[in-house]
C-alpha cells in the first residue's frame, strides 16, 4: 500500500503532444503513471504508444449545456474537500454504482446500474433485445423506442444512469464475446444506432453511457493479472493494448462515440484495454484529446469497474469518476479503498493535483444531472435492487444509504408488445427457397433443438445451460427475466389455430445420433423446426463460429431426411451456417438476441403476421477462417507488456475487408430477405442548397467545437434520392442503402472500396413506391488526415451505390464536391 500511495503522488511528467501524427509520439509512462517501466518504443514502432495531451479540458457548457453548467457550478461551490472526492468515487451500495448523497444539499446521490439491454440488478423488470438485434432492425424509430422503453425502467426503479449503449467492441473480430452488446461492425450503422438509443435514454430522464471507450475489441486478457498478493498494483502482465493507428481511430473506433458525443451522452465509460500502451482510463491522448477536446464532450468519463489502474494520472488523463470506488473485481475487500477516494484529498492538500481539475470532474458529472432535471422529483431506489445486488452486498456497504422508497415496483408497462415487434423486425430471413416461409397452416410440425424450450434449471438471468432457449447473452450485460416466451410454446399455441399435430425433440445428442425416420416413424413432418442456440458473454472470447451444442450435426441429421427443414439461430452474432446449401434446408432465420417475447416474435416471422425486413449487421462468410483480425490470444511470453494486439488491418474488418480483397461470402452485410420483392430506381444527388452555396472545401469550416466535434462536419452536403417500390403482392419493409466510395487518386491508400453512408426503413405497401432520401454530411465524405489533422474532402469524383446489401447494387451515380 505504501509503495503504491508513494507512486501515485509521486510527481506528473507533463509532455506536450510530441508531434502531429497523434498516435506516433509521445512516451507512456507520463501516462501510465502506475507503472515503473516505460515501453520500448523501438520494439513498438509508430503507433505502439500513445502520446500525452495535458491538461483535461474543462467543460465549456457547449451545445446547451450552459444552464446546467452554472447549476454545477453552484453545487461544487457548496463542496467541501471531502465530499468532492466523494462525488467523484464510487462507494459500495445498492446499485451497480453508487456516488453518496449529501443531505445538507439535498443532494440524493447517484445510483447507476447495468446494462444495455434492460435494468439488470431488478425485479418486475423487461428483458430488451440484445444490441445486435436492435442494429439488425436498420430501423431508426425502434432504436428510439427502445432506448426509450429502458429509460423509462431505468428512471423508475430510480437510476439515474444507464451503463450503455455500447460502440466498443465495434466487432473489429468476428469472435469477440461481447459483439452482441453493441450493434454492428459497422461505425456509421453503430453510429446511427448510438445515437437515436441515447435519444431514446436520455428523453426519458435517464444519464444514457456510451461503453467503452475505446479500442475494446477483445475479452481475451482484458484485464491485467495481478500477483497472488491481489493487490491492485501488483500486476504481473499488464490487459491487451490494442493498437490502432491515427486515421483507423478517427474512421472506425472513434466514430460512433462522435456520433454519441452529438447526442449529448451524458457520460462515457472508459474500457480495460490498453490503447497504444496505455490503459484507457489514463489515457490522456483518448480522454483529454479525442474525447474532450475534439469531439466536446461536456459530460464525464467513468471508469469501467476495475479499469482504473492510477490515481492522479487518471485524474490528469481525463478520467472524472472511479467506478466502482472501493471494491475491485478482483477479490480485494471493500476497505481496500480507491486510486481515488481520499487519495483525491490527498492529492489536492498537497499540491499534486489543482482543485481546479477536481471541480471540473464534479461539474462534469452533474452537468447532465442538472440538464436532464434529475434534480426534482427523481424516483428514489428500488430497495428490491439492492437485494439483488451480488456485486456490492449490503454487508460491503461503508455508507449510509436511504432505502425508503416502494419494493418490488413493477415498471414493465406494456413493454413486452414492444419487445415482441421489434424482436420479429430483427428477424432476419437468410434463406427461403421456393416460399416455404410463411408457413401455409402444416398439419404436421417437428420442433428440434436445445434452443427451442424452456430452460430446465430455471435461472432468471441467462446461463449456457444445455436445454433453454437463449434470448440473450451473459455477464454485466444480462437482463433478469421475469418470463421468457419460448418458441416451442409459441409455435404450439400458433398451431392450435390450424389444429396441428405439433412433436418434438429438444435433446441435441439424440437428434444428431438418430436416423430421423425412427423419430418420426411413420411420416414426415410438413416442416421440420430446427432451433440452434451460441452463447456469449462478458469476460471470454468465442472459440468458434459455429452454433453450439452439436448444431450443425443436429441440422445435418434432420435435414437428411426432412426435405422442408426451416433453421432458426438465436446466437450472439456471426455463425457460418456450413449447411446452407443444403438442398433440404428450405429456409434460415438469423433470430440473435430477442429478448423476452422470443418465441412470439419467432412465430409472427415464421406465419407471416410479420414480413421479416432485417438485415444483417456484419458478414456471414463461408469459413471461420475467412474473417481476417481474430482476437490476439495465446501470447506464451511471460514479459510484463506482453499483450500486444496490432490492428494492422486498419480500416479493413467486416465488408470493408471482404470487399477490398474481392473475397466471396456466402451472405453479405446488409443481406436479407422478405416475403416480397423490392425494386430501386431513379438515383439523384442534389447539392443542398446552403452548403456553403455550391462552394464545398476540402477543409471544414473552423466552427467552435460543440458536442459531436467541429459542427461543419456534421452539415448536410448532398441530398442523394431514390425511388423504392414494393413488386410483390404482399405489404412489407425494404431497407435501401447507400455506399460511398472515395475517390482513389486523392485519398490516402487503405481506404475501402465503399462504405456505408445512408440508409432508411421504409415500409411498403404492395404495389406502392417511395422517394427515400439519404442526407450525406461532410463527415460522411471525408478521410481523416494524420498530417494536418483534420477530416478532409478529397478532390474527384466519388462512387455512390445504392441498393439492398452491400453486394446487391442497384443503382450507381457519382459526385464531384472538388473537381481535381
Ligand atoms: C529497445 O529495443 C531495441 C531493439 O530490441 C534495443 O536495441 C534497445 O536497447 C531497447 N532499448 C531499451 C531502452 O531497452
Ligand atoms: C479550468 O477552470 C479553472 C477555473 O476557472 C481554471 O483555473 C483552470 O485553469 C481551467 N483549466 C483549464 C484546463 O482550462
Ligand atoms: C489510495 O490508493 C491506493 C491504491 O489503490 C489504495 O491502496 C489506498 O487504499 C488508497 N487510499 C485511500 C485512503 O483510499
Ligand atoms: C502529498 O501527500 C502524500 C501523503 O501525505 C505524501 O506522500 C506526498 O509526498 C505529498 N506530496 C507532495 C508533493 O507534497
Ligand atoms: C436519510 O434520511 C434521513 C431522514 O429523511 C435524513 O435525515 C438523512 O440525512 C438521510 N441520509 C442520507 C445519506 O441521505
Ligand atoms: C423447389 O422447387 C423446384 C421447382 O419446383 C424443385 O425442383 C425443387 O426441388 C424445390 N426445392 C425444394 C428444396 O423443395
Ligand atoms: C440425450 O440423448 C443422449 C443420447 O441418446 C443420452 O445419452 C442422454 O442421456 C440424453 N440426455 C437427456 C438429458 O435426456
Ligand atoms: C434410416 O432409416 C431408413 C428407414 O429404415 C433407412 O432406409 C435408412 O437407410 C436409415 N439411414 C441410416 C443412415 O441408417
Ligand atoms: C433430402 O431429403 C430426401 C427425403 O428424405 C432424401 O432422400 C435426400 O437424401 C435428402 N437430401 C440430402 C442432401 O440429404
Ligand atoms: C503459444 O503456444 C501455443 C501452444 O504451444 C502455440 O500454439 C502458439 O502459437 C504460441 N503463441 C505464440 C504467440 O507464440
Ligand atoms: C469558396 O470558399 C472559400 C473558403 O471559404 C473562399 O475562400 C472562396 O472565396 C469561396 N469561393 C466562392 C466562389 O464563393
Ligand atoms: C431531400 O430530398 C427529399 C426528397 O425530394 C426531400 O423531401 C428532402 O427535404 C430533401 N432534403 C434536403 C436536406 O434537402
């Protein structure tokens, strides 16, 4: 302990950022203060380190903030020295986080709770689905309603905060356990995604946090391993940095957090990687400089729970509030106290650290407090979720903690028909040969699989067990079920209708050992129900693509003999599907993470109450080992630094590098059937007028910055329009996209054929067409420059391709903002 106060206040090394290349200069170990050792950036190369950026910026009140600011202002003025390390450490308590109340204020204090699919540490509660089914939508009003639905639970059990949405993992690899907690591989779809759910949040009264920040792509060695001793700096091998050059920070990893920055999140949780040797949470170059200074962000940044590994060059890094204060993950006792705590105190009796920074942090944190009324009338804290609470018990409490409020209050409301629609929106319908779907009232149905009943051990948040229906994954980013529909019980409730004759066979190892025509003995089923599950959680990487438990055996032995076998996965995210060709697989579903009212939602799709219109957040390719960037694992050395992940494919994950290597996939991103057809025509661009009259620079304007960064990169340039229109005789939606390709002399090389640049949900009627329009934003069209620092228009002509996946392209047209 001694050693580890001495090295925390042991004075700051300030290095003004070294050179314009961002993430090319500048030395770790002014940034990682908590550790003796600098990098060898000879070993590292250009971009194994990052560069310092001191001091953390104040918050400006940009954006409209400014009301709220002066009200935070006015708190911290009330503040004495100790209750301002109070306000900016996490104590335990009764929710997943806890900053203390200071009655004399009538201040209540914060409660902030997981996660991003429902209030997780809560009874009476709805069970949302997953991240990667709300992206799988393309439908910008569900990601509102959903992120308002949570919202409105959230404020109600009485949390002010939200630990979500998630943008990190962005799904740089395919294999990362935590993929289906955000939304798509995609930065502008994830983006987009980010922003109308933190809308959604944030409308409701509720601190939305966009996670994590940044970088965090993989589970594997997340975090450090400590030595036996478990104290919190006795680290043996330090978590996995992820390194990633200047332009793919700013075009991948970076972008949807601009995109929540724009939404005034109110707060972002930094991640337990590394970034560029140093760990996120002291990572002044992400949080000072990316974060604060270039995208404005006005609220605060949290601390992932344990990614705080320093005190003061935490605080002087950027990071405003250590989460979850005293008690670590990693077995330390609740007393083992915090790199903040009265540390802060300490720190700023002595001179180490300016006051000034720790006002900041607590204006930071009640800015959004202020801004979004939190002050009057908030619901207080559901007593029932500090029963729940595993993570800090009541006996690890320190505090006096009022629990005065309602127990047990039921704030579903009538969520579960929301949950229903959007998990059949999310249903994505790879395959249907020869309309075998809507099903057309089969007088005999076969239900097979583990996945399609309930789970036998009836735990209330979601486990791997062998039998159960999977509705979402694992870890911090749970829900807590209060039911859970599955689709055995919805497809025999559906059949009664038609007074079928339903069967079924829900163990794994028997189907895939039996010759079918025993099970069914003697007649064929009129459809064959496979239904697969793949887990995913928090805390491991997946160790393959395919679905688990035996699937794949299971769809060859059923589909051997059963010539209308319909699959349906409900899965974390990428699965290979090797069966898909298979002459007696009639039709796939791609169902994910649905949340409670899966089975219902399954049953819509699979009659035909709904028309299926999602479209695939990622790409489905042939092999596992097509995806290029897997997870780095298996590093053998025993060195401290040793976990090094290099994103040497930069711009190049998902479509961007199949595309770019012309490499064939057997489903590509943005694919997905419907029960009708869909045609485009009539592709335009207009510039919109007042864009700078016609007179587009490279360059943006030199704007004051405001939340989302310099708002001349979020102005509308061009308005491209196409007709869509609805073929078939049977009302649906379609999901039009538009891909921009950047003009190849002018633009820095690495830069991928196209990317997603617009996209709608337009919902059709049979026979009707529709002009969709996509708004393109000089962001939109513009690379970012490591040398001038700046996002740039490139001088040609640019490719637009509009169509109904990333490979089905209608339409092509072009613009020229610069001629060459
Ligand atoms: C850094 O690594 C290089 C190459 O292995 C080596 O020559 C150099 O001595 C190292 N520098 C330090 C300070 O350890
Ligand atoms: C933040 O504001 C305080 C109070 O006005 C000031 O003393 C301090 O220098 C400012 N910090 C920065 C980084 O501008
Ligand atoms: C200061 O930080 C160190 C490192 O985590 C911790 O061991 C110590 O308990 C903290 N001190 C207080 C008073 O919280
Ligand atoms: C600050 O206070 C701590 C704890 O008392 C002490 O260890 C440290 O040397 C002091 N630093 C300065 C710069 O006075
Ligand atoms: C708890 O409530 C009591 C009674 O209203 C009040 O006196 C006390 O200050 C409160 N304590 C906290 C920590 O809010
Ligand atoms: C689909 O229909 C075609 C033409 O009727 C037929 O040849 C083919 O076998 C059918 N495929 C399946 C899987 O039923
Ligand atoms: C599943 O089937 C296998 C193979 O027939 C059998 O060994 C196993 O006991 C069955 N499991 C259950 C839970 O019935
Ligand atoms: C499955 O059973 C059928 C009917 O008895 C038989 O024709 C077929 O050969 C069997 N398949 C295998 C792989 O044993
Ligand atoms: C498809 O099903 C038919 C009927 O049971 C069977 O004869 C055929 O072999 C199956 N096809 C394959 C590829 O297994
Ligand atoms: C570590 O060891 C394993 C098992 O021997 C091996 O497969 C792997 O390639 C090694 N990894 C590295 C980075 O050398
Ligand atoms: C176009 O914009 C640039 C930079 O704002 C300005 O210098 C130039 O005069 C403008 N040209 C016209 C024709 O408006
Ligand atoms: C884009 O075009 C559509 C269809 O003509 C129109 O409704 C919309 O207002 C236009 N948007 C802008 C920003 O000009």
């Amino acid at each position: 302990m001694a050693s580890a106060l001495s090295l925390l206040l042991s004075s700051f090394l300030l290095t003004p950022l070294a050179n314009a290349q961002a993430f090319s200069g500048g030395a770790r170990s002014a940034d990682a203060f908590s550790y003796v050792q600098p990098l060898n950036t000879t070993i590292l190369g250009p971009y194994g380190h990052s560069p310092t950026v001191y001091p953390s910026p104040n918050a400006t009140g940009a954006g409209g903030f400014q009301e709220a600011l002066e009200k935070a202002k006015a708190f911290v003025a009330e503040l004495t020295l100790e209750e301002k390390s109070d306000m900016v450490t996490g104590q335990p308590g009764p929710c997943t986080g806890n900053i203390v109340a200071i009655p004399r204020l009538g201040f209540k204090g914060l409660c902030l709770q997981d996660g991003p699919l429902a209030i997780r540490q809560a009874d009476y509660a709805s069970v949302f689905e997953a991240g990667v089914s709300a992206a799988s939508t393309w439908d910008r009003t569900m990601l509102y309603e959903r992120g308002k639905a949570m919202g409105e639970e959230f404020r109600a059990k009485g949390a002010n905060i939200m630990l979500g949405p998630v943008a990190g993992p962005l799904g740089r690899s395919a294999y990362s356990g935590r993929n289906w907690e955000g939304f798509s591989s995609d930065p502008y779809l994830t983006g987009l995604a980010m922003e109308h759910t933190i809308n959604g949040i944030q409308d409701a009264g509720v601190q939305a946090t966009a996670k994590h920040f940044v970088g965090y792509e993989q589970e594997t060695q997340r975090n450090p391993i400590y030595n036996e001793s478990g104290t919190l700096t006795d680290v043996i091998q330090e978590s996995v940095s992820s390194n990633i050059d200047d332009r793919t920070m700013h075009e991948l990893y970076l972008w949807p957090f601009a995109n929540a920055a724009y939404a005034k999140v109110s707060s972002v949780m930094c991640s337990y990687n590394r970034l560029n040797g140093s760990y996120s949470c002291e990572n002044s170059k992400t949080l000072n400089g990316l974060l604060k200074t270039e995208l404005g962000f006005q609220g605060y940044v949290q601390s992932d729970w344990g990614g705080t590994h320093s005190g003061v060059a935490s605080i002087e890094g950027g990071l405003d509030m250590d989460m979850p204060g005293g008690i670590g993950e990693y077995g330390q006792s609740p007393q083992a106290g915090s790199f903040f705590g009265k540390n802060v105190t300490m720190a700023v009796s002595n001179g180490t650290v300016d006051v000034s920074r720790i006002d900041d942090m607590i204006m930071r944190i009640m800015t959004p407090y202020y801004y979004l009324g939190q002050d009057k009338d908030y619901p207080s804290v559901d007593p029932s979720c500090a029963d729940l609470n595993t993570f800090s018990p009541r006996s690890t409490w320190m505090r006096e903690f009022n629990l005065t409020g309602q127990r047990s209050r039921d704030v579903r409301g009538d969520h579960g028909e929301l949950i229903r629609k959007h998990g059949a929106a999310a249903t994505i319908l790879l395959k249907n040969e020869n309309g075998t779907l809507p099903l057309k009232s089969p007088k005999s149905i076969a239900v097979f699989g583990n996945d399609a009943s309930v789970d036998t051990q009836g735990y209330l948040n979601q486990v791997d067990f062998e039998y159960g229906t999977l509705a979402v994954g694992g870890g911090s980013g749970t829900g807590r079920l209060t039911y859970l529909v599955t689709p055995l019980e919805a497809v025999k409730a559906r059949a009664q209708e038609d007074g079928s004759y339903v069967q079924q066979w829900l163990n794994n190892t028997l189907i895939a050992t039996s010759n079918m025509t025993d099970l069914w003995n003697p007649e064929m089923p009129d459809v064959c129900l496979v239904f697969l599950k793949t887990w995913a959680e928090e805390g491991a990487d997946r160790q393959h693509l395919s679905t688990d438990w035996d699937g794949d055996e299971v769809v060859a032995s059923v589909a051997a003999y059963c010539t209308n076998t319909v699959v349906v996965t409900h899965s974390s995210g990428i699965n290979t599907l090797p069966w898909a060709d298979h002459e007696n697989v009639t039709a796939i579903l791609a169902a994910h993470y649905p949340g409670e009212e899966s089975g219902n939602a399954i049953v819509d799709v699979l009659y035909g109450k709904v028309n299926p219109s999602a479209k695939l957040p990622y790409t489905i390719a042939f092999n596992g080992s097509d995806y290029n960037a897997p997870p780095t694992t298996a590093v053998n050395t025993t060195g401290q630094y040793d976990w090094q992940s290099w994103f040497t494919e930069k711009l190049e994950i998902d479509y961007r590098y199949f595309d770019a290597h012309n490499i064939s996939v057997r489903y590509e991103f943005g694919y997905g059937l419907s029960y009708t057809t869909f045609n485009m025509s009539d592709l335009a661009t207009e510039c919109v007028a007042g864009a700078n009259n016609n007179n587009i620079t490279s360059e943006p304007e030199d704007l004051p910055i405001a939340p989302g960064g310099n708002p001349a990169l979020w102005e509308v340039l061009y308005n491209v329009t196409v007709s869509v229109s609805n073929t078939g005789d049977r009302d649906g939606a379609a999901v039009p996209q538009l891909y921009v390709g950047f003009p190849s002399a002018t633009t820095p090389s690495g830069t991928p054929p196209r990317q997603l640049r617009g996209f709608e949900k337009v919902p059709l009627a049979a026979g009707e067409t529709q002009t969709v329009a996509f708004a393109l934003m000089r962001r939109d069209l513009s690379y970012w420059d490591v040398v001038s620092q700046q996002w740039l228009i490139p001088a040609g002509d640019f490719s637009l391709s509009a169509g109904f996946s990333s490979r089905d392209l209608k339409l092509v047209g072009k613009l020229t903002p610069i001629a060459v």
